[in-house]
C-alpha cells in the first residue's frame, strides 16, 4: 500500500474521533443556558405576580384610608350639630346618603335630632377613633334568577364597607355645666358609582 494512503487514514480517523467529543463538550453548557433561561423567565413571571399583588394591595390600603375618612367627616357633621345650624346639618348629612338610609333618613337620625334640641347649646365634637370592621360586596344578580323581594337599595355590584367610629361632642350650656356626649356608631359607607356615600347609620350600645 502506498505511503500516502497510509499516512491520510489515521488522519481520517482522528477527525472522526474528535467530532463526537466536540459534541460531548458543547451540550452540557447548552442545557445549562436552557435551564438558566427557564429560571429568569420564571423569576420574571413571578416578580410580576409579587408586583402585581404588591399593587393591588397599596390601592385596597389607600380606598380603605378614603373610607375611613369619609366616615369620620360624615360623623364630625353629625356631632357639631347645635341648636342654630341643626336644619342646614341635616341637609348636609342627607346629601350624602343612600340607600335605606336615604330613604328613611328622617325616623333615623331623629334621636340625634332629639339630643341636639334638648341641649339647646353650642356643641363641639371631635373624632376619637375610626376602624373598619368589614368589608361586603352586593353581588351582580344572575340571568334567570329571581328578583329580590323588595327593590335594591343599592346598584348591583356596589362595594360596601362597614366603619366603627367613636367621637365625643361637649355641650356648653350657658351658665351651666358643660356636658359630654359620647358617639359610638356604625356607619356602612358605600362607593356607588366611585362616589362614596353612608348607607346606614347606627348606634352602637
């Protein structure tokens, strides 16, 4: 056999034996891209869940700050009520109501009415304390569904919450004593429409 053919096989040869171990070498670092990839696409998906999450629970925490405040001004028109200034109050306070409340507005704040007009003096209230206490959706009435027994107070789909909220007003009767009246009520505040409004009032025993 010539020479030339014996010297080109080996060389034949070891090409083919070095290609698969090219092969060998790559495929692990192209595995571990791969993994690597499917964990930085994870972690993004997840960041954007936790983000996502973190969100929505800074805006529940800011509505439920509006809500509390709404009720304690709702509230200081309430207890700041005197004698002078009880019809313009009471106005004040119906405007921004709804539902039953709304409704049956004068038999409900008729024993604040009562306390205003028997003091027969200058009141000044002040907010001690605001708290949610719960938190209720009225639900969109299925189609096909039987309709309430009594007309909805409130549109379907409104968000309700429900606020504590403990004041302390002081009569100055003149030439007498000053005397303290202490306001522990429940108040449903209601977002109709995005518009908040108090729909019901009730005094806590």
């Amino acid at each position: 056999m010539p020479d030339g053919q014996q010297h080109e096989r080996p060389a034949e040869e070891d090409a083919a034996t070095e290609e698969p171990s090219n092969d060998r070498v790559l495929s692990p670092y192209g595995l571990a891209s791969a993994v690597l990839g499917a964990l930085c696409a994870g972690g993004l998906a997840l960041g954007a869940v936790i983000w996502t999450a973190h969100r929505g629970d800074v805006d529940e925490r800011v509505y439920q700050s509006r809500i509390m405040q709404h009720a304690a001004d709702w509230t200081g028109v309430l207890i700041n009520m005197n004698s002078d200034n009880v019809d313009t109050g009471l106005q004040r306070l119906r405007d921004g109501t709804v539902g039953e409340l709304n409704v049956d507005f004068d038999s409900a704040v008729d024993p604040y009415r009562q306390v205003v007009q028997r003091l027969k003096a200058h009141s000044t209230g002040r907010v001690e304390a605001v708290a949610l206490e719960s938190v209720h959706r009225r639900p969109d009435r299925q189609p096909g569904a039987p309709a309430p027994a009594r007309p909805a107070p409130l549109p379907a789909g409104s968000r309700t919450d429900t606020v504590m909220v403990v004041a302390t007003s002081v009569a100055e009767n003149l030439g007498g004593k000053p005397q303290t009246v202490h306001w522990d009520l429940r108040l449903d505040v209601s977002d109709v429409d995005g518009k908040l409004l108090i729909s019901r009032l009730e005094s806590v025993r």
